[in-house]
C-alpha cells in the first residue's frame, strides 16, 4: 500500500504529463493541418494537370454554318454595310464586321487567292466577294448579264467568276445593280436629315438631277418619275459626287462623310438590292437575321412588344 507521500508524487507526475500532452497538442494540430493543406493542394494540382491535358472540345457559335468570309472592296463599304445591318439586325453588323476581308479594290482574283489559302470548301468555308458595278456591264464572265432597273441579282453568278473565267466553289459572287455602293447613298430625305435641314430644301434633289444630266451626255432621262430615278443612279458616279469637292458637297457647302448618310438611312429607305444581299450573306453565314424590333407604345406611355 502507497505511502500518503508517494501517492502525492504520483498524482503531480499525472498532472505534469497531462500539462506536456496540451503542450504539444497544438503543435501536433498545426502540423496534420498543414498536411492536409499540402495533400489536398497536391491532389487540386494533380486534378488541374489532368484537365489541362485532356483536349477542350471546339464550340461553334449557334446559327452558324462553317466559316463564312464576306469580301470588299473598301473598308468605307464595310463602314456602310454595318450600316445598313444595324436597321436589320445588330447581330448582323457584328458579324460582318468581325467576319470582313478588305481586298484593297476591285481584286476578286485576291479574293479567290484568299479563300484557296484558307482551304476553301474541303476546311467548311463559304465565302462572298461584293463588288461594284463601275464601269463593266459584263462584270464576270459566264452566263452574267447587264443589269436591268438596278437590279444586282442579274449580275450575280452561283460561284465566283473573274475575268479570265476561275471559278471558285463555296465562294459566290455579288455585283452591285447599280455604278457602285455609294449609289445606293443618295436618298435626299436621309442626306437632309443627317445634315439637319428642312424637308422643303431641294438643293439635293437639283444637283442630283444636274449630275445626271452630265453623266448622261446631256440628255435628260425620260419615262415615268421611278424610271428616270432609276437611269439616273445606274449611270451616276456616286463616289465624285458624295467626295470632297464633289457637285453634291459643292451645293451643300459642307463635306458629305458617307458613313453618317448610311447611318441616317431608314430601314424602308434601303433599296432592294441591299436585302438580296443581306439575304445572301444569311443564307451562306447560316446567320439568322432577326428584323427590326416593333415597340408599340401604348397610351401610359410604357412601351409593350
């Protein structure tokens, strides 16, 4: 049996061990956490290794045929065709905008050139060259005719022609109906509201009719008003007269930017020919263009669709 004094030494000597325990103990929880840490660190990396080797599948963009690839000859028609599209569709001048190839001219075989260096049809591309008419009836070759009352489809063949008769397949052609793109741009009601004037100022109605008068040898345009309009803006030169220093420039005393004019246009302002080629471009693209939005407004002035 324990003496009363050992018995006391025992129970400091539990004590005293117990004391050490809780001093390490902390020290002990630091370090299995820290493991833990550096366990689940090794394994997130592990795990992030493994999903950056494996192959991130592609994602094409809804509404979306391959690749399509719009050709021009400018960047000022691409300025005009983004806008003209934003009457149509936003996502339309976005897409013509990202998808645009400037070819620095009338260069269709650049073009060609071009789509061939991307693979063409055999890689999933599609492409269109837009081109003005300028001074060539017969614009390509094949079974391509003049253009008739402005109308561009008649100058626009299946697949890509040029000169000395290449063709290209997946890649199609469109040839402005009338002189060029900026043809397209001399709507009186536009030009005054971009400039702010009154719906009576005729000053461009006159140096559009001088114009033409000059470009048609003299002669003036005869037939009904809409088939003098239309002979009038197939043989003008839109490009002098909307420049700098041009007859139209010259009689408004300011200079014409035709992006603004673009931009001031109204959806029922563009001619037909400007649909039959947004029409393409979504039937090649695979582009859904959803039209114009309607708000109605309803008489407490909140607007309803």
């Amino acid at each position: 049996m324990k003496s009363a004094s050992e018995l006391q030494e025992s129970s400091q000597d539990s004590r005293v061990s117990r004391e050490k325990v809780r001093e390490k103990s902390p020290d002990t929880t630091r370090q299995s956490q820290r493991t833990q840490s550096l366990e689940r660190a090794q394994s997130g990396t592990r795990n992030g290794a493994a999903k950056s080797q494996s192959p991130r599948k592609g994602k094409r963009r809804p509404g979306l045929s391959g690749q399509f690839i719009l050709y021009v000859e400018g960047a000022r028609d691409r300025e005009i065709l983004g806008c003209w599209a934003r009457r149509l569709d936003v996502g339309l001048a976005r897409y013509i905008e990202k998808n645009t190839v400037i070819l620095g001219g009338r260069r269709p075989a650049r073009a060609i050139s071009d789509f061939r260096k991307r693979g063409g049809v055999d890689a999933g591309f599609s492409g269109l060259i837009v081109l003005d008419r300028d001074d060539h009836p017969h614009a390509a070759s094949g079974s391509v005719t003049p253009a008739e009352n402005g109308d561009a489809s008649s100058l626009s063949t299946g697949s890509a022609r040029v000169e000395d008769g290449t063709a290209e397949a997946g890649l199609e052609l469109f040839v402005w109906g009338l002189r060029h793109i900026e043809s397209y741009l001399l709507v009186p009601a536009a030009i005054r509201r971009m400039l702010g004037l009154g719906a009576d100022d005729r000053r461009v109605e006159r140096s559009i009719d001088e114009s033409a008068v000059i470009y048609n040898g003299g002669l003036r345009t005869s037939g009904t008003p809409a088939a003098q309009h239309t002979a009038q803006h197939t043989t003008l030169h839109a490009k002098r007269i909307l420049g700098s220093g041009g007859a139209l420039s010259e009689a408004l005393g300011t200079e014409l930017r035709v992006g603004e004019i673009a931009r001031a246009m109204r959806l029922d302002e563009l001619h037909g020919d400007v649909h039959r080629l947004f029409d393409r471009i979504g039937r090649l693209s695979g582009l859904s263009v959803k039209g114009p939005e309607v708000v109605i407004r309803s008489r407490a002035g909140f607007p309803r669709k």
